[in-house]
C-alpha cells in the first residue's frame, strides 16, 4: 500500500528485497473502503509504503465499500492471491479473467498484478507450458518502452528471468542435465 493520487508512482514505492524477484504487485483501490482508509493512516508512520499482511488482506476482501468496477476486479485479485494455495483452480481463472477484462482498459496495474501472480502459480504447479506462454504474453503487454510506467525494474527483471528459466527447462529437460 502506497500513498499518493497516481498510481503511475506505485512502482517507485516498491522496495523488494526477494532474491529470486520481486512477486509484489499494485493493487489499486479507487472507493472508499473503511479498512483501506484505517490503512492508509498507518502509512504517516511507514515512510509511504506499506506491506501487507494476509490479515490486512483479508480485511480489505470482507470489508470493501463503495465498488466501482475496477474496485471489484481489485478484490476478486486479492482474494485469488489469497486463494493461491488452498484454492489454485479458482485463483488460476480469476488471473485468467482479470487479464481479459483489462487487456482494452486503462487498468494496466490489476493486468500486471494478474500477470505477475499467475506466472508464479503456473510455475509453482509445474505447469511450465502454461506458465511460458503466460510470460510470452507479459512481455508483448508490456513491451520494453511501456513497462516502466506500471511496473518496478525488479518486476519486469523477474518475469523476464522467469521466461529464461522456463525456455532453459524446455531445452535442457531436467532429466538430461542430471545425467550430465
């Protein structure tokens, strides 16, 4: 959670320190949701940022506001990051649907958040085909000179090293590098 009226600034405020890539994404939040705002209070002491935990995610999912449409898109992503492993077909199709509904639309953030996390899933349920083409797609939404308007370097870095990893995995199977 970040403070400020553009969410073309989110990028700047993520502070990743994951070694395999960042896996942080912006969710914007437009409405007024009650437990957002008790967030955004708790930013004056954060230095702008906040990370949140799944309590907090959790609150935001059961307690939303006025939902606009993108407000809504914003929480069926939360609840599908939430879902990631105790329900990974829900979680899939709710990546899946976020990425058609913004693929025409100005929400270029919740796109790149679904993006991002549905990559990580793929891979994580060794759905490596899967998780290839959704990389491939990734990279043509958000082409070299477009990227850095939404998203952090260290995004961009780890899908980019995600999609080396999984064409690595296709041309050096597993099996044969460990007869080598």
């Amino acid at each position: 959670m970040f403070t400020g009226n553009n969410p073309g600034e989110a990028p700047v405020k993520i502070c990743c320190a994951n070694p395999l890539g960042c896996r942080c994404v912006v969710i914007p939040i437009i409405g007024q949701w009650p437990v957002a705002e008790r967030l955004r209070a708790r930013l004056s002491t954060e230095r702008g940022f906040l990370q949140l935990s799944q309590q907090d995610l959790h609150a935001l999912i059961h307690q939303g506001g006025d939902m606009c449409e993108q407000d809504q898109l914003a929480r069926r992503l939360l609840r599908a990051m939430l879902g990631n492993e105790t329900d990974p077909h829900d979680a899939r199709e709710t990546y899946l649907q976020a990425i058609a509904d913004t693929s025409n639309t100005s929400n270029v953030l919740l796109q790149g958040a679904a993006y991002i996390r549905l990559a990580d899933l793929l891979e994580q349920s060794g759905d490596f085909t899967e998780a290839l083409n959704v990389t491939r797609s990734f990279l043509r939404a958000f082409a070299e000179k477009d990227w850095q308007r939404v998203l952090d370097k260290p995004q961009y870095d780890r899908m980019r090293a995600l999609r080396t990893r999984l064409l690595r995995r296709f041309l050096i199977p597993p099996s044969a590098s460990a007869s080598c």
